[in-house]
C-alpha cells in the first residue's frame, strides 16, 4: 500500500511523479483565478469551507472503492488534527479571505514562498541550520514582497496590507505544518491522508460559513456552477491526490521546487481571464519570488 510519508526509503526522481506534480500544480495554479471570481458570487468561508467537505466526502468514497481503509490509529490523531488545522484550515480561511483585499496574482505569489518559511523553521524543529543560500532567498523573498507593496503607490499598498499579513500567516502556518509533518509523519494512504485532512480541516470553516454568512445561490451564474465543480473535483480531489503521490514518488527538494509553477500559473492565468495587472512590478516580484524559493529548497 503506497504511503504518503514511507519512512526509512531513499526516493528517486520517477517520471510518474512528475507527472503528479505538474498535475498538482495545474490544479493549484488554476485555482487562484477561479477562487477570485467565486468570491463575487458566495462568502468566502461557505466557499472554502463547503467545497472542502464536499471533496473530503468524494476522496472518502474514492477510498472506499478502491478499499483502502479510514481507519486512524489513535496515535496518529493528535498528528492529522495539527495539520488539518495548518495545512487546510488556516490555510482556507486566511487566503479565502485575502483576495478580498489582493488580486489573485498578487496572492500566489506571496504565498508561495512557503519554502522559504519553511527552510526557516527546519532549524529549530529538524536541527537543519540556515545556508548562506537559504539566507539569500529570504532577503529575495521580502524583496518581491516590497515589490507587490510598493508597486502602486502608499496609498494602493496600505489598502493591500490586510491581505498581504492574511497570505504572510497562511503561508507561515501551512510551513510549520509541513515542517512538523516531517518529524511527526502521517503514516495513512495518499487518499485517506487527503480525505481526512481536507474534511477534518474544512468542516468547521464550513459550520461557521453557514451560520454567519447569507449564501444566495440564485447569484451564481452557469459559470460559476461549472467553476464550484472545479473546486471541488479538481483542487481538492485530482489536486491534493497528486501531490500526496507526487511526494511519494520525489524527493521532497524536488516537489517543493516543482510547486514553484502554481505561482506562474496563477498570475498568467489571473491577467488573462481576469484582467489582473501583470506589469513590471508584478514581474519583477514573479523573478524574485521563484529565485527565493530555488535558493531555498537547495
């Protein structure tokens, strides 16, 4: 039974797991635009929350079909509840609600330097010290940030400001979890892993959503329909699947630098279909982001 965090086995670098990972990233990337555009038709938190659910509810019964069990033992609780809370939960919450403040572009993009947090908090939680390169990309991280800061002015940017601390902590809080993952590992299937950390992580977003905010359906158009099914099948299903397997399959090095394409993606595909700016400061803080995490994940 494949795991998603096989102790004591050297990976390789397998085709099929490129494969995962560019899938992963497509889907991630994807994601950005289609979130945006979702928040102009339904709450924040019943979106993130509900199709969250719905897609743990799917990858469940995916589970079930190919008979890999959801059973969790006991000591593995404590393990899943502290990711699912900073891998889906604060991760869901924190960036659902920044593109209120950020276009989608500008979010991807700070919020892909989570390797560089993460390099970060391998010293004091894996006894991994800083290199002179990871020291570098973190210069070259803060340097892209200043660059969607100040890109449009003091006054553009302390309107962005809620945004950007929203994106900085979500990031912050999906790193530690993936550090923590690393020396706590989750030992479930890829799929069940998925499941249970998505609806785990989802549900209580979802509980507050409905209860604090007016959902109307009758304001989603036919667009938006096809774009909620994209949420759930796509990003939560083919997405999340692939990179638990893509990890299975790569060194970890390798699949963190490969997550460096949904950035790209997100910002091409957020100035094409939502006319998002993508002019020299966003450029500019696109090189500095990617360069930042490369140094990082050497």
């Amino acid at each position: 039974m494949l795991d998603s965090t096989t102790p004591g086995v050297r990976p390789r670098i397998a085709p099929a797991g490129l494969m995962f990972l560019a899938i992963t990233s497509i889907g991630w990337g994807f994601n950005w635009p289609v979130t945006k555009f979702l928040l102009a038709e339904l709450p924040p938190l019943t979106l993130r929350g509900v199709t969250g659910v719905l897609g743990a509810l799917l990858l469940a019964l995916l589970a079930v079909i190919r008979r890999q069990s959801l059973y969790v033992e006991g000591v593995i609780w404590p393990r899943l509840l502290t990711s699912a809370a900073l891998n889906v939960t604060c991760w869901m919450v924190l960036m659902g609600l920044a593109l209120l403040w950020l276009p989608a572009s500008e979010a991807a993009l700070i919020a892909y330097t989570m390797p560089v947090w993460a390099s970060i908090l391998a010293w004091p939680v894996l006894g991994e010290r800083p290199t002179v390169l990871r020291t570098l990309a973190l210069v070259l991280a803060f340097a892209g940030l200043a660059s969607i800061m100040g890109g449009n002015g003091i006054a553009a940017s302390a309107s962005k400001l809620p945004g950007i601390i929203m994106v900085l902590v979500g990031a912050f809080g999906f790193a530690l979890g993936t550090v923590l993952s690393k020396k706590y590992p989750i030992h479930l299937p890829p799929i069940t892993a998925a499941a249970w950390q998505i609806g785990i992580g989802c549900l209580p977003i979802s509980i507050v959503g409905l209860l604090i905010e007016t959902t109307h359906l009758s304001h989603v158009t036919p667009l938006g329909w096809w774009l909620l099914v994209y949420s759930v099948v796509g990003q939560f299903c083919i997405a999340y699947v692939s990179w638990f397997a893509a990890l299975a399959r790569l060194p970890a090095s390798v699949a963190a630098i490969g997550t460096m394409a949904v950035p790209v993606i997100g910002v091409v595909t957020s100035a094409v279909a939502l006319g998002e700016p993508l002019g020299p400061g966003q450029i500019a803080a696109l090189l500095l982001t990617l360069a930042a995490v490369v140094l990082a994940t050497r």
